[in-house]
C-alpha cells in the first residue's frame, strides 16, 4: 500500500476542523481524521484496480 502525502493530510485536516467550525485545541484530533479517512480511501482505490487487473 502507498503511503499518503503529509501535505494532503494537513490540507484534509484544515478542511475538517473549518467544517467543524474552526474549534481550538482538535487540531491532533482532525489531522489523525484526514489521516485515516485518507489511508482508507488510498486502500480502496488500491484494491479496486487489483481487482480490475
């Protein structure tokens, strides 16, 4: 599996915590949620082409 780009990690972050209303103190909270939510959908983009190959 490949490894997610810290960039897009810390934009998916900042996008989240503006959603959630720009809260101090989540910014470890929001980025280990970009985080995840990024690895889940590099995972499934990956096992979607393995299973078309």
């Amino acid at each position: 599996m490949g490894r997610v780009p810290s960039i897009e990690i810390v934009r998916r972050a900042y996008k989240i915590w503006e959603e959630s209303g720009k809260p101090e103190g989540k910014d470890q909270e929001f980025y280990h949620r970009a985080e995840r939510e990024l690895e889940d959908e590099l995972a499934q983009r990956e096992a979607t082409r393995s299973d078309k190959a």
